[in-house]
C-alpha cells in the first residue's frame, strides 16, 4: 500500500508509511505503530527524532553555545537581549546527527561527521579516499545549552533535569577551575549525572606549555567528583578543531540510556509559547506550543492529554485548588522534522489546541504533559530527605576572590528554592527533623512523585546557590478534579 503525507486514515489519522523515505529521512506510520518493538535506534526513530539530551555546562564564555553550533550547524543565541550581550540566557536548544563511514578503513576520529536534523540517514563520506563509500547515522542528539553566569544558576539546574550526558567546557586561557565550572559540575553531580566529556576549548590562543600545564590542573579539579576519569579533549570550537573527536567520544563515552516505551507518556515542560504573530487572522491562528523532553511513553498525534498542575487558582483565605488543562495534539516537531509519534529523549514541540494566551512566555515551565488521569500526584508540602554541601559553590565577594563559605543548617521559616524536574519552586521550612528529614510547604502546586530527586537552593548576596540535594519522601497532596467529560 503506498500512501503520501497527507493522506487520512481512520478518525483522521495521518497515515505515513515506515518503509517509505521522503527528503531523505524515514517516514513515521501511526497505524502500524507497534510502541513494544521500538528502541532509541529504530530507524523510523532516530531518522527524525533525537532520543538522548546532552547539555552543555560550565563557566560563562568558555564557549558553550559555539560548541553546539559547531557540532549541529545551529546558533542557540537567539533572542535579543542574549544577542546584544552574547550570553546566553534561557535554555538554548539544537540538534544534530552523528555519523561513522561505513568502510572499517576510514581513519578515526575524521570517519566521524555532524550534520544538523534535518539531514538525510546515509549521506556520503567526505574523507579523500572514501567519497565513494556511505556514512551511517549513529546518533540523534538534542543538546540542552546551559547558560554559565552565575545568576542563572536555577535555568541550569532545570537544564540538567532532562540531561542524559554532559560537556563541560573549560577555556584554555583561563585558570582551572572557574566559579561556574565548579558550580556547575557540582549541580549535576547533585542530579545524579554520570556521563560526562571535558573539552578543553579554545587551544588555539595557548602555547603547548600552557595547554599542557591546565590539562594537568583539570585532573587534580575532577577529582573526587562524578567526572573524574572523564576524557579530556583539546578543540576549538571557534574553527572547529578536533569536532571530529568530540563526536566519536559522544557515540563512545555517552552510552544510549535505557527507555520506557510502553508506559503512558509523560513529558516534563521546559519551554511554552506562543507561536502567533501580530497581525495574523481569525483562521490563521493556532494553538500554545509545548516544548520539552518526554520521559517515558510514547506521544501521539490526535491524542488527548492532559496538562498539570494546569490553572492554580487561590481564594481570599489562602486555599489553592486547581483546573487541570485539557487538549489535543495536533503537531509534534523535532526541530523542524515533523512527526507522528515522539518518543523518550530528546526535546520535542508539541502543538495544541490550547488558548495561546496559557503557554506564552513559558508560563507552562515544570508543568507535566501526558495522557489524561495518568500523570503523578500534585503536592501542597514536601517530606524530603536532604543532605547539604560543605560549602558555597561558585560564590565570590569580590573581583577575583572566591568565597568558602560553609552552608548553614536549614532552620525553620527559612525560605529556599527546589529545582523538580524543570521547576523552579519556592518553598518555606516548617520543621527540620534530626538534620536529615525537612518538612517543606511549597509556594505552589508541584507534579511529581515520591522518590523524585530534586536540588536545593538558598538565597546568597541576592542570588540562588546550590546548597544540596535530596529525596522526595511523602508529602501533601491535592485532589485533583476530574476531567469535565
């Protein structure tokens, strides 16, 4: 049976066949959709999808974004305000595929090669000698750029909740380690991240010497810490030295985490708007877009979902209720792949019917996406088993002078922020119990679920620090209303 994009199934389904290709890429079916024999690396998966974030952490321009851009051809400095300083400042997004030529022969790392998404699965080699011979796709990667100035500390560590590796840059012509590379390799030892590549940027403004002298300064910094025994790679992003090689390390040193696809699917938001513009008419409008990575199931085209906590309302004496959201999806992308299905890793947009008005501006950040009456529990108050950093991370007094501070104990009233998933929540102590157990009532309705890891943050010289971290033990729930139909 052949069948075009476009065409309709039943219930208005669009029907694309799996053993069909279009532009190069595989196309997606939904009626022979089997979820239980899919995998991160079937075909009709990674063709269109990436299936595993990696961020990118550490010290502000130590060349973050420009790695990314090397590798997927894609600037993550977008919008106006982070142009005109050159920062970043939210949660840049890209990207790319990873291919290996095909013919054993074919040196390494050059037998490696990054293109962006939208790229077709089995491009031609480039590598003089091999030009005949195709290229086999073996990643599809999104990475997740965080940004490295220390007053965005709580947009990183949401970053780290959906990461699945990590690059930590380190600048060649600075001194090892800077605040932020130390905080931020701190903040995801905190989330449990293991698989981590050093690169060391920017070689081309040092001698040997120097190159040499900080490699060994990076060695003595990862110790005792989740990346020590990293590889240390030497690049420069700014000419794209040794991309080559930080490719090969990802397909080796980064391995394919573990999916679920058969439970119901559940997305954790990091990013909503609205994709309106000024101007445009009654018919031409659409519907708010969610963006983020789905953490197990599987997303479907046409389907019905539900969104939570949703709408928080509060009345005169304190009390909060909510309404959860309710839509269906009428678009899935992967950058600008469109899908039928989406699966676990990478970062997806979703297109909804919902008011645009709910998901400007990432008003839906740290809310949960997924089929209705599945999602996790919503928690007024949080019993959550903590554990504290010896000291501040990261901080300094003044130019040049690095704080070590010890971190004080949590004392009661104390107010501090939890990093769940991708929410940032504020939250007041009501009792510390034998310094390791807090009790925590939360500014506003959180979804998760006991056993979730969160980070804690406290307010130091204005500006939120990593404390430490913890396990969500029980707590206080909300009853949620049930669906209007």
């Amino acid at each position: 049976m052949n069948s075009k994009q476009g065409d309709f199934g039943p219930k208005g389904t669009k029907m694309v066949m799996m053993s069909s290709r279009k532009g190069g890429l595989m196309e997606q079916d939904l009626v022979q959709l089997d979820v239980t024999q899919l995998h991160p690396l079937s075909p009709q998966v990674i063709s269109r999808q990436a299936t595993i974030n990696i961020g990118t952490i550490g010290h502000v321009a130590h060349g973050k974004s420009t790695v990314v851009k090397a590798i997927s051809g894609v600037q993550t400095v977008r919008f106006k305000t982070e142009l005109e300083r050159n920062i970043t400042m939210r949660l840049g997004y890209a990207n790319a595929k990873i291919y290996k030529c095909e013919d054993d022969r074919c040196p390494a790392p050059v037998c490696y090669k990054s293109y962006g998404s939208g790229k077709e699965d089995s491009p031609m080699c480039d590598v003089p000698g091999f030009e005949h011979c195709r290229m086999k796709l073996l990643r599809h990667v999104s990475f997740v750029d965080c940004p490295g100035h220390d007053v965005l500390m709580a947009t990183m560590l949401s970053g780290a909740s959906v990461m699945d590796g990590a690059l930590l840059l380190i600048a060649a012509n600075e001194s090892c380690p800077q605040p932020q590379t130390a905080e931020h390799l701190a903040a995801i030892d905190v989330m449990g991240l293991q698989n981590i590549i050093i690169l060391q940027n920017k070689v081309d403004l040092v001698d040997r010497n120097q190159a040499l002298h900080q490699h060994t300064a990076i060695q003595n910094f990862i110790q005792g810490t989740s990346a020590e025994g990293a590889a240390v790679v030497p690049i420069s992003a700014q000419l794209k030295y040794n991309i080559d090689a930080v490719c090969e390390y990802i397909v080796k040193k980064i391995p394919m985490p573990e999916r679920n696809f058969t439970s119901p699917p559940c997305m954790s938001i990091i990013r909503s708007f609205d994709v309106n513009k000024p101007g445009f008419g009654v018919d031409d409008l659409r519907g708010g877009v969610a963006g983020g990575s789905i953490m197990k199931g599987v997303l479907k085209l046409n389907r019905l979902v539900e969104i939570r906590p949703g709408t928080i309302l509060k009345d005169e004496f304190g009390n909060i209720s909510c309404r959860p959201i309710y839509s269906r999806i009428v678009s899935l992308y992967a950058e600008q792949n469109e899908l039928q299905f989406a699966v676990p890793g990478g970062l997806i947009g979703v297109g909804t019917t919902m008011d645009p008005c709910l998901t400007r501006s990432d008003r839906l950040v740290g809310h949960v996406l997924g089929d209705v009456g599945s999602l996790p529990e919503l928690f007024l108050e949080l019993k959550v088993n903590f554990f504290l950093l010896r000291q501040l991370i990261g901080v300094r007094t003044t130019e040049g002078e690095e704080e070590a501070g010890r971190v004080g104990r949590l004392t009661k009233g104390e107010i501090v922020m939890l990093t769940i998933g991708s929410l940032a929540a504020g939250a007041k102590v009501v009792e510390v119990i034998r310094n390791r157990v807090v009790r925590l009532q939360l500014t506003s309705l959180v979804c998760t679920s006991r056993g979730e890891r969160i980070a804690l943050s406290r307010r130091v010289n204005r500006n939120w620090r990593l404390i430490g971290w913890g396990t969500i033990e029980d707590g206080s729930t909300l009853e949620v209303p049930p669906p209007p139909f």
